[in-house]
C-alpha cells in the first residue's frame, strides 16, 4: 500500500509541476528536480533508493520509442554524418576529457575514471526537447539535437561497461573497438528483424486496442533482446522504432495511428515529468553519501565544479573543431555560426548519466563521490545551460519556423493531396454513380484545400470563414445530438451499448471535424493571418510580379554548398535567395544588406508576398 500510495504522488506531483511549469514558460526539467530536491529534505518523504534497472527498463526503451517513432527517417538520413560526430565522436570525447580531469583530482584508477567520463558524457534527449519546443528553435537545431540524444546514451554505456570489465582486468583498445562494434551492429540488427516482425502482425491487426498493445509491448519486445546477447538495447529500439514510425502510414489503419499517437504522448508526459523528480529526490542520500567520504570536503568541490566545466566545455571544443576540420576537408558546406553555438551549449544532462553511475559496481573507489559528481553535472547543466538556453537563442536573433511559411507549405500540400484525390474520383465515376454522390465528395475535398488556404487570409475577427462557420454550426449540432442521446440513456429505455455505439460516432465525427490547428503550439497562440495589402504602404506600393533577375535558385547557397528548402525574390531587384526555413537564410540577408522591403514567393503556385519592415504578408 505504501509503494502504491508513493507512486500515485509521485505522478500527481509531477504532472502538477510540469503543467505549472508550461503554464508559467519556465523549464520543466530544472522545475522538476528542484521540487524533488525540496521534497528530499521534508521529514515526511521517506529515502528513495532508485535502481538502475528501473531507469535503463521502466524508463529508458519507452521515451527512446516514443520519440524514434516520431523522428524523420529522412531527416536523419540527411544529417547522418553530424549526427554521427555528435552521438559517438563527442560522447568519447567528453569521456576522455573528463576521465583526465577525475584521474588528476582524486585517487581513482584511471580505469574509474574513464568510467565517470561515460556516464557524464551523453546529454539528455528529454531535457533538450522540453527546452527546444518551449522556445522554438529552427527546426534543423532541433533535428540535430533530438537525433544526436537518441544515440549518444548507446556509445555512453558501451563506453562504461568497457571502463567497467578495465576495472577488473586489462581491456586493449582492439577489444574495445570490437565490443562497441558488436554492440552497435548488433543493436541495429535486432532493431530492423524486429521492426520487421512485428510490421508482419500489424499488418494483420485492424483493432487500434490491439494495435496500441503491440506498441506498448515493441520497446521491451526489441530492447530485451538485444542486451541478452551483449548488443545495444538503446539502438535497437531507436531503430525499430525509427523503421516502425516512417512506415506507420503504410503498415497501420488511420484509427490505429491516432490512438497510438495519443497514448504514447501520455506516456511520455508521465515518464518525463516523473524521472526528473525522482532525480532530485536523490540529491540528499548522495550529497550525505560524499560528505562523508573521508575525502577532503574541498577536494570534492573542487573536483565537482571541475568535472562540471570539463563537461560543459568539452562540446563546444569539439563542435566548432569538427566543424572547422570539416569544412577544410571540403565535407561539408558552411554551417551558420550561431547554429554552431546553440548545438554547443544545448548539451543539457538527465536521466541516463543517473542510471548510469548507479551501475557502477559497489566496490568501485571513491563510489560516493563519484555519484556526487555525476548528480552535479545533472543538477549543474539544467541549471546553467537550461535557464540560459533559452536567452543565448534570443540574442543571436534565432527564429523558429515562420508559422505562415508553415501555414502555406500546409496549404500547398493539402492542394496536391486534393488534385491527386479529385483526379481519381473523375476516374472511378461510373454512369451508375449517384450525381448528388460525386457533388458532395468534390465538395467536401474542396472545402479541406479551402480551410487550408483561409488561414492566410484576414484575422477570423474581421472576417468569418466558411470553414469557421462550418466548424462552429457543426460543434453545436453536435453538442444538441450528444444532449438528446443523454437524456435518452438517462430515461432507461434504451439498451446501454446502443447507446455507446451512437456516442461513439459522434465522437469520432466531432474529433474529424477540421480545426484550423491541431498542435500544441498552436493552440495555445492560434495563428492570425496578418491583414491584406492595404494596410502596409510597402505592398502597396510594391510590384504584384517582377522578372527574375537570374534562374530560380539560390546563388549564395550554390557558392556555400547548402540546399535551400524554398526560394523568394526581392520584388525591388529581382535578386532571388532562400528561405528562412533554409540554413543559409540568404532572403533574410538579403534585406539586412540591401534594405529592400518586400519579397515574393518563387514556388510554383504561391502569388503571397513579405513585408519585412512591417513584417505582413500580402
């Protein structure tokens, strides 16, 4: 009863401070483990004892999966060779730098300190996400930083269980390579038979229950079997759930989709939120554990803020020197230095740098201490570079994804989506289809591309949209249906899974219903067109078109080696330059160099244009 009763506040808390947290835009993370922090010194919260395999099983395959099954199997693809220097370069780096820095300040053998460099060294994917979507950083930073988390805690722990059987024995460096070979190859391996596998039962499922059950079960399906042959269970599960997630469309009904997708966001929410409390709650055991050591008090303070600045340093010598080393090699094109600097000091640690160090065996020198160090550069990085992430983005001028650019690339999606589906309903019209039929489905398409396309228009309070008129008549019919079928359930008269099978229907219908936004973000803020020309004297004045003054392409992207996403031209020179959707950001530049106000788009079938000065599309 006791373990029950802790788990439900330990979950109630959590999820009160995070929402506490949004609410106010602070960190969740830092928030989090401080109220765990506070609560370890009230009289009335017994001493919690967190064992590693709670973390690496209970907590660890099921974040991993819930977000390989929403990463971008084309976006890694596509930035393999950062991710790569990141997850594995950087991590043994960190390793080594913090290994020399242990093995100077305390009597451990080198061995144990190379063991403290891996567990300190892979940052955390949660911390970094929770900070990322709280203040919107472009979206290939994050890219980056999501893709490097999921791998990194694989190179950390092969890295520690090497330092750990060097602890009892000799280890080459050929062993070593072997090992994280087999560990890597083999977590890969296991990761796509079994991604595989299970596509062959979801294929066969059309129950979402089922469905979602499967799901539930695929992390530990994959995890476990990979570490019972020594591979990596990390990768293996961000492998099949990477495969899993990009052929989610193919391999999955659309209503298996939607209750996936939603009970793992819950799960995510619960599992994150508790973890960072459970951090803080063992900030007193340790703390108490060090001090009483028998190590000089101001040997273990010093070693700990040293391990912390070796730690934090460590990334950005090795992300502006491998950038540097690459772009002298020619392998790569030239990366925006403020990019480079965000990378560098979103390197945030969390929950598996606290699994990790309480695998440490327990005859391990200076144990106690080592654990301090390793809370430390925890506590240390969501302290430091959490709280001041979020300014350094700011003050080098970062955007996020312009939301009407994100707007019209929906709406230019959701046009091609319509022809493709209005070519096929011309195709398969037979003389004996219905005419009200065929009306009604070319409408209903339609209206979809439409609702799309209004979001660029004028504010929904100057102008009521037919699709917001749409939506709002509709939710009340609905909510007078939903009534009526109430007050009969409540009569008594009607069998209860008729009933439910009515008020089903209207659920799903109400949940079909489109809604100019469905993510978070959005609904906090609902995106408002800007109003139309006649409001800003520079697209006024400015020119509907203009002759391109050179081909559709973006001469500064060519010159620098990057790939634009969406080119725009200067409706004053003609000067063509991507996006600020595109790394290079070179229409932006533009402006700021030439003072050129207005910009149109060059994509096929966009006619809107850009004030930068009053910043209004048109």
């Amino acid at each position: 009863m006791d373990v029950a009763i802790g788990l439900v506040v330990l979950v109630a808390s959590a999820a009160a401070l995070a929402a506490l947290a949004r609410r106010f835009g602070v960190s969740e993370p830092l928030v989090l483990t401080l109220a765990g922090v506070a609560a370890s010194y009230l009289p009335f919260v017994p001493e919690i004892h967190l064992e590693p395999e709670i973390i690496l099983l209970g907590f660890l395959p099921p974040l991993l999966y819930t977000a390989a099954i929403r990463t971008s199997l084309v976006d890694f693809r596509a930035d393999v060779r950062t991710i790569a220097l990141l997850s594995v370069g950087l991590v043994l780096f960190t390793t080594f730098v913090v290994a020399v820095v242990v093995w100077w300040l305390l009597p451990v053998p080198f061995a144990v300190a190379v063991a403290l460099g891996a567990v300190v060294a892979p940052p955390d994917a949660v911390a970094a996400t929770a900070v990322a979507r709280r203040i919107g950083m472009p979206r290939r930073i994050v890219t980056i930083l999501e893709d490097e988390s999921l791998f990194n805690d694989a190179t950390a722990l092969v890295a520690l269980r090497t330092a750990s059987a060097a602890m009892v024995g000799v280890v080459s460096i050929w062993e070593a390579g072997a090992d994280f070979a087999l560990a890597a190859g083999g977590g890969a391996v296991v990761g796509i038979v079994v991604a595989y596998l299970l596509a062959l039962l979801r294929r066969r499922i059309t129950d979402p229950v089922l469905d979602t059950t499967l799901s539930f079960l695929a992390p530990f399906v994959v995890y476990l079997p990979a570490e019972g042959i020594h591979a990596s269970g990390v990768i293996a599960v961000v492998t099949c759930g990477m495969i899993l997630g990009h052929n989610a469309p193919v391999w999955q009904s659309a209503a298996s989709r939607i209750a996936e997708r939603t009970n793992w966001r819950t799960i995510q929410f619960i599992l994150e939120s508790a973890v960072f409390v459970l951090i803080g709650l063992q900030v007193r055991a340790i703390l108490e554990g060090a001090w009483r050591s028998g190590l000089d008090h101001r040997t273990v303070v010093l070693a700990a803020l040293a391990v912390l600045a070796a730690t934090v340093l460590a990334r950005p010598v090795w992300v502006f020197g491998s950038s540097l080393l690459s772009r002298s090699l020619g392998m790569g094109g030239a990366v925006p230095p403020s990019h480079l600097v965000v990378v560098s000091w979103a390197g945030m640690r969390g929950v598996v740098t606290l699994a990790a160090v309480l695998l440490l065996p327990q005859d391990t020198p200076q144990l106690p201490v080592l654990k301090l160090l390793a809370l430390v550069v925890v506590a240390g990085t969501l302290l430091l570079q959490g709280t001041s992430l979020p300014w350094l983005v700011r003050w080098l001028r970062l955007r996020g994804p312009s939301r009407a650019e994100d707007a019209l690339q929906k709406a230019n999606l959701m046009q091609q989506a319509t022809a493709a589906g209005l070519a096929v309903l011309e195709a398969r019209v037979t003389p004996d289809t219905p005419p009200g039929v065929v009306e009604m489905l070319r409408d209903r398409v339609t209206w979809k591309t439409n609702a799309a396309w209004e979001r660029l228009g004028r504010a929904e309070s100057e102008l009521v949209t037919p699709t917001a008129e749409y939506r709002r008549l509709r939710l009340e019919m609905l909510r007078a249906e939903r009534e009526t079928v109430l007050r009969v359930r409540d009569s008594g008269t009607v069998d209860h899974e008729i009933l439910q099978y009515v008020l089903a229907r209207l659920d799903l219908e109400e949940s079909m219903i489109d809604r100019y936004d469905e993510t978070e973000e959005e609904r906090v803020e609902p995106l408002a067109a800007p109003p139309t020309d006649d409001t800003c004297v520079h697209l006024r004045s400015a020119p509907l078109v203009r002759t391109n003054a050179g081909p559709d392409e973006c001469a500064e992207c060519l010159a620098e080696g990057l790939n634009w996403v969406h080119l725009r031209m200067c409706l004053s020179c003609g000067h063509v330059a991507c996006c600020d959707s595109s790394p290079g950001n070179h229409a932006s530049r533009h402006y700021a160099g030439s003072g050129h106000p207005v910009m149109r788009s060059v994509e096929p079938g966009e006619a809107w244009r850009w004030c930068y000065v009053d910043e209004l599309l048109g």
